[in-house]
C-alpha cells in the first residue's frame, strides 16, 4: 500500500526526520544536499507546512543521517546495533511526528545477507533483521513507550548498486516483506505506521 503526500501530512507544521546515510547526505549532489532538497521544496511548494528535524545538514534540510553507516549503526547496542550513529537522542530531542528511512546501500557494499528478517520470531543479522529491529525500536515513539509523538515511518527501498543489483533486489524484497509485517500486525500485533 502507498501513500500520497497529502495522507501522510494533514495539516499543520509536521516533523519530519530523515534517516539515512550517504544517500541522505548528498555525498555526490553538487549542494550536498542530495533528494533532502528536492523533498523539502517539492512539500513546500505543494503547500505542505514541514520542518525537516535531526542534528545532521543544515536548515532547511536537516534530518538524522551519516555517510557509510549500516543500518545498525542506528540503534542502540541492547538491541544489536553498534550505535555509533545511535536515533534515540535525535528521537527524544526533536520529537518528529514522521520518520523517513533511506538505509541499506553500505549493507549490501558489505556483503551483508538480504534475509530472512526473523527466525522462530528474532530478528536476524540480515539486512531485513536490522530494518526489522529498527523499525520496531522507532515505535517506541509511537506506541508510548517512550512518547507518542511519531505517527509515521516511511521505510525507502534500496537504490540498486552497480554490480550488486541481485543483491539490492533480495534487501528490498526483505524490506518489503518486513514493512508489510509491521502493517498487518504480524510482528506486534497491531497494526503499525
């Protein structure tokens, strides 16, 4: 199921965090500002009121993001993360009500195992294991846990990398498979942003 921009932003100013690594960066745009640019100007331009949060880029075009990281880089290391480039302080300090995700291109460079994202109801070392644990960490935000000011978390798929276009069609089919999951319920047993 997609969504169109006008489902996910209803009205007033909404906090969106952008997370992701070089991508997100801008590491080749010519600004270095990468899509973050193109995203905050096209809402704008369609009359959507947003401010991009995190401790990354600058404004306008903040969000949560560092080039090189894996998706465990984003999450604490209780969960198995290395948490070098850890979501919890940006998540308490900016309280964004939508999390945008852009994350797996340095997993797959790394050879890194597409899936499956759970066995016998764990999360894996996979590339869906970890979307999977990071996904299910941000609800904390969301269900209560920690606050309820998320409503949202979009989750991109892998852009196909030269040479490991296989590769990056297993993550996203993982991914897919993953988002879904937490969709229908079959992970928390609700139905989730």
């Amino acid at each position: 199921e997609s969504l169109t921009v006008k489902e996910i932003i209803l009205s007033g100013e909404k906090r969106i965090m952008l997370v992701g690594d070089s991508i997100t960066v801008g590491l080749y745009d010519e600004n270095t500002n990468g899509y973050r640019a193109y995203l905050y100007d096209k809402l704008q331009n369609n009359g959507f009121n947003i401010d991009f949060v995190g401790p990354s880029g600058f404004h306008p075009y903040e969000g949560h993001f560092d080039g090189g990281r894996r998706i465990n880089a984003f999450f604490p290391r209780s969960l198995g993360g290395t948490a070098y480039y850890d979501v919890t302080g940006s998540m308490d300090t900016y309280q964004p009500n939508i999390v945008a995700i852009h994350l797996g291109t340095n997993d797959i460079n790394n050879g890194e195992t597409a899936g499956p994202y759970q066995i016998g109801g764990n999360f894996t070392a996979t590339i869906g294991g970890s979307m999977g644990k990071l996904v299910n960490y941000l609800l904390q935000w969301h269900n209560g846990g920690r606050s309820t000011d998320l409503e949202k978390i979009i989750v991109s798929l892998i852009v196909p990398a030269k040479k490991l276009d296989s590769l990056a069609f297993e993550a996203n089919k993982e991914i897919a498979k993953v988002v879904s999951a937490f969709q229908t319920g079959a992970i928390t047993g609700h139905n989730e942003p």
